[in-house]
C-alpha cells in the first residue's frame, strides 16, 4: 500500500498539487513507517512540512 501511494503521487502533475495530511502526534510510530514525521521529512523535505496545528482535542 505504501508504495502505491508514494508511486501515485510521484509525478509532476501530483507535485504541484497541495495534499493536507493529519497526523496524530499521541500515537508512536518508528522512524521507519511511512508516515512519521522523520521519514515525511527525510522524503519530502523539511519545508514541505509544515504543522498548523499542535494540539488537538481526544476524545477520553
């Protein structure tokens, strides 16, 4: 699955296109799944990475 979405959106057309991602930042994942936030920086670039938000309300 990871590779089918790193292959769709590895083209010209896809990266000129904005994609909004949410992570949630209270669950753990090691640097080596796709959607860390070092693996996202390590492949996308630090400045294509951007938080707007910090804290998000979990329900209890």
């Amino acid at each position: 699955m990871e590779k089918q979405i790193l292959t769709l959106l590895d083209n010209e057309k896809a990266r000129k296109q904005y994609r909004y991602l949410l992570i949630d930042n209270l669950v753990s994942l090691s640097y080596f799944h796709l959607l860390s936030m070092e693996s996202l920086q390590e492949n996308l670039g630090k400045e294509a990475i951007q938080v707007v938000l910090s804290e998000i309300e979990h329900d209890k």
